[in-house]
C-alpha cells in the first residue's frame, strides 16, 4: 500500500509518526483515508472546499502532484506521497 | 571607505516571529512555517525600538548593517559585515532608450562578495544562524545564492550544504566549487532541488538559509530598498522593476519602502513596483494579469536560470503587492532577454546575467505599453552580473577575424568602418 511521508510539523497530528501507510488507488484517496484516521490533521491537507490546502505542496514520488492531475492521480502500493511546507525556496 | 570592521563580541539575538497568515506569536527559531496554520513566518519588530535619522544613518559604515534597526536581530551582527551598499547608478541613455524621464540602475551586479543580490539575504541568514548556534549552512539555489552562500560560509569556517540544479550555467557550478562546500548536484528543476532541500532541513536541522532560516534571510532583501531611498537623496523613486523567481524581492523591497516611509526618513508616495520573469517561466506575471489568487505551477524553460522557480513560494504576495502598488509585471522572451542585456551594456557599461536581461526587456516593454510613463524615474534592480552567465550572449557577439600586429591592416578596417558607417 502506498505510504505518506508527513514533516514534522505535522507529525503532531498524526500521533507522532512521519509515516503513514494509506489505502487507495489515486492520490486523493490515499489522502483521505490518511485524514479520516487523523481527523485533526485533516485541515492541512485539504481546505474546506476538499481543494488541497495552501500551505502544503503533495508530491508523489518526485512529482508535484499539481502536474500530474491532483488528486485525482493514480497511484500504485509502491508509490510514496510526501507532504511538504509550501512556503520555502526563492 | 572603512575597509576593516572589528567583530564585537555581543551575543546576537534573534527576533520572535510572527505568522503572516494566521497572526499567531512564535518564539524565536530556525523554524519558517507556523505550526499551527503552515503559513510562513515574518520577524518581529518592537514599534517603539529607538530609530536613527538620516543624519546618524549617514554617518554609518557603508554596509547593509547602517540599518540594522530594520533588521531582526537584537545585538551587533558578527557575519557578512561587508555585504550591501551597492551603487545606484544614473543611466541616461539606457533611459533614452526606454523612453523614461530618468533611470537608474542598482548595480547588485557588483555586490561583494558573489556578484549578485543574494549577499544581502545571506548576510541576515548566516546571522541568524549564529544566534541559533547553528554550524551547519545550506541552501536550493539557482545559482547566485549558491555563489553567495558558499563564499560566505568558506568565510565564516561554516560546513556548507548547497543544492543546485544538475544543469546550472559553468560559470555558477564554479563559483561555487570553489569554495568547496559540499556541493549536491540534483537531477531535476529547481524546484526538485527546493523540495528535496526542504526535506533535508526538517530530518537534519540544519540551517537552510531559504527553508528554516527563511523569516530572517528574506529580511535582508529590504536593504536594497533602503540604499534606493537613500542614495537618491532620502526619497522616492516612481517606480522600481525587479526581477522575480520566487518573488520575496518585490515583496521585501514594499516592505523595505514602507518601513522608511513609516520612520518618515523618506516622505510621499510608495513607488509603483513592476515584476520581470521570462516567458518559460512566468507564474507571478499570470497571477498579475489575471488578478486571481490562483497560482498556476510550471516548468521552467528559459535561458533565465536564476529565475526559474516554477513554483514560487513568495507568488502570491507579490502578484498582490504589485497590483497594490499600482504597477504591473512582463513577462519576456529569450530573445529579448538577450536583447535585454545587449542594451544594459551598451547604454551602461553594466554586464548583467540574464535576470538583468529580463529586467531590462521588461522594461521596455512595459514602456511600450504606456504601464511606465515618459515622466517616470525607474529604478531597474540589476540583480547578478555577466560574468556568470556568458553563454546567454556569446553566440550573438560577433567577434573580429584576428588581424597581423601591422597598422596597414588597422588601417583598413577603419577605411572599411568608414565607408560601411559614414558621418
């Protein structure tokens, strides 16, 4: 099953752990059923609108996932998302 | 010029942060997003401090540090006390050609010790790491910050982690060679190596001068505004054009004019501020011209590789800020890049690197476009020099057959210029 890599500033939310094991078979599903079993850390992943939240950047893999069709994006057991600050660089 | 400065030995602190977004307080920290919101973090600064005048910051070393005031740190600085005050430049037939009332150039191109602005962000940086007892530097860079951080880390005997893309002009890999950091080559964009650094800093704790040390080394990007109000005489320009990658320089240089405004050491209105980037990587100018709050992510294709950040982090703050400030922003073809910086030279006798080619393309083409006016006094940042990105322009030079050491053979390319160029 696919794995979610968390920061650290979000491991808080997340019991601690830097990573999660996720059942689904696009990005967004993954995410959500990270977010349905840490509801708190629910809000950092996705805004209100279900859109992905601002201040996070999701790659699976190496790839920006805003390439390669957002949440929609399928992914594979194998695969790796890691869920990244936005703010940083330039 | 005082040309030696003595380290004093007062601790250095750095100033609480403060989140952008969500407007809670954090303690002073290696730290650049909000814990509770990930937002980013800004310093913060006590309004009732005591400030110097135009008098007291007149008489000051001739570094960034005369304004020390408006940077975050309590305590004199220990590191990079040279970096700043570069000259600003009047260039009247640059501004001819512009079809401007007057131009000038701040001439970053020539900052010591990398040759670009990057010094002055490096500079707060590395401060601010030796507040955190932090020995262990690094940075994503597209070259120039590379340059600046692995100069000044060979300075201050700092261990020095530098993340660039495989593929940054020579000239750059070089200027960062040699000062033999620990140089990581990544197979990818800037932004691979921006991700990847990221990560590196929140599982190493390092300093990562654009990831956790980033509140305090964006702050340094004001200082070019306070030299621009300062050396025009403690005024306003009407309008500044800024290169923008990640777009933390437009964004510093509004707050840096703000702030001398609000110390009331200059007086009038803010200058409209005008963003540059090349078309193969042109996020923030789409934010300007849409005038959303969407930012759409590309990548990068331009000879610009100093401006090749297809996802900026500063993007939306300063398509803001410009919109805000009554200005615009351009986005520029390589070919005119290169025309860009063909005419900085011609005019200036300023080699600047591409970054300047745009800015300078930019320009125009915001003359043309009647977005800068004929009655305008612009300020071009010229952000990085020449030398580093020879290739951009080598290919369009023309360069002379070699002649035999002989004056009949000088003597006929003058008749030959005379006839093909008559008075």
């Amino acid at each position: 099953m696919p794995t979610v890599n968390l920061p650290s500033v979000l491991t808080p939310l997340a019991n601690g752990l830097h990573t999660l094991d996720a059942v689904g078979s696009t990005v967004g599903e993954a995410i959500d059923d990270v977010a349905r079993r840490f509801p708190s850390l629910s809000p950092r992943l996705r805004d209100e609108h279900g859109a992905p939240y601002p201040f996070v950047t999701i790659y699976l893999n190496d790839e920006d996932i805003r390439f390669i069709g957002g949440f929609g994006a399928p992914v594979q057991p194998s695969d790796e998302l890691s869920v990244v600050p936005a703010v940083a660089g330039g | 010029m005082t040309s030696v400065m003595t380290r004093p030995s007062h601790a250095l602190v750095a100033h609480p942060l403060r989140c952008a977004s969500c407007g809670r307080s954090h303690e002073a920290a290696p730290a650049h997003v909000c814990p509770d919101c990930l937002g980013p973090l800004e310093p913060v600064y006590d309004p009732a401090r005591a400030l110097p005048d135009r008098t007291e910051l007149a008489a000051r070393p001739r570094s960034l540090w005369r304004y020390r005031e408006w940077l975050p740190f309590t305590g004199r600085p220990v590191r990079c006390l040279h970096a700043g005050w570069t000259p600003l430049i009047d260039a009247p037939r640059l501004a001819s050609a512009l079809g401007v009332s007057r131009c000038l150039v701040k001439h970053d191109a020539g900052s010591f010790p990398s040759l670009s602005f990057k010094d002055r962000v490096v500079a707060t940086a590395l401060n601010a790491a030796q507040a955190f007892g932090l020995t262990v530097v690094g940075c994503a860079s597209t070259g120039n910050l590379a340059n600046a951080l692995a100069a000044a880390a060979a300075r201050e005997g700092l261990e020095a982690w530098i993340f660039i893309p495989h593929d940054l002009e020579p000239a750059k890999v070089a200027a960062t060679a040699v000062f033999r950091p620990r140089l990581i080559r990544v197979r990818g964009t800037y932004d691979d190596a921006n991700r990847l650094c990221a990560q590196v800093a929140d599982r190493f704790g390092w300093g990562i001068v654009n990831v956790n040390l980033r509140a305090y080394y964006g702050e340094g990007s004001k200082t070019a505004a306070f030299e621009i109000a300062e050396q025009l005489g403690w005024r306003l320009p009407d309008a500044v054009v800024a290169p923008m990658a990640g777009g933390s320089l437009v964004t510093k240089l509004a707050r840096g004019f703000g702030e001398f405004l609000d110390a009331r050491l200059v007086h009038g209105v803010p200058p409209r501020l005008y963003g540059a980037q090349a078309e193969g990587c042109a996020p923030i100018v789409g934010l300007v011209e849409r005038g959303d709050d969407t930012l759409i992510p590309v990548k990068p294709a331009t000879i610009a590789k100093s401006l090749a950040i297809g996802t900026p982090a500063d993007g939306l703050s300063a398509a803001r800020l410009i919109r805000s400030s009554g200005g615009w922003a351009a986005a520029v073809n390589d070919v005119e890049i290169v025309e860009g910086i063909r005419l900085l030279a011609e005019t200036t006798g300023i080699f600047g690197e591409t970054a300047a080619g745009v800015t300078v393309a930019a320009a125009r083409a915001l003359a043309r476009s009647g977005r800068l006016s004929p009655d305008d006094e612009v300020v071009l940042c010229i952000t990085g020099n020449g030398l580093k990105t020879t290739d951009a322009v080598s290919d369009c030079l023309a360069l002379p057959e070699p002649i035999n050491p002989r004056l009949s053979e000088v003597a006929a390319i003058v008749a030959h210029q005379a006839q093909s160029t008559p008075l």
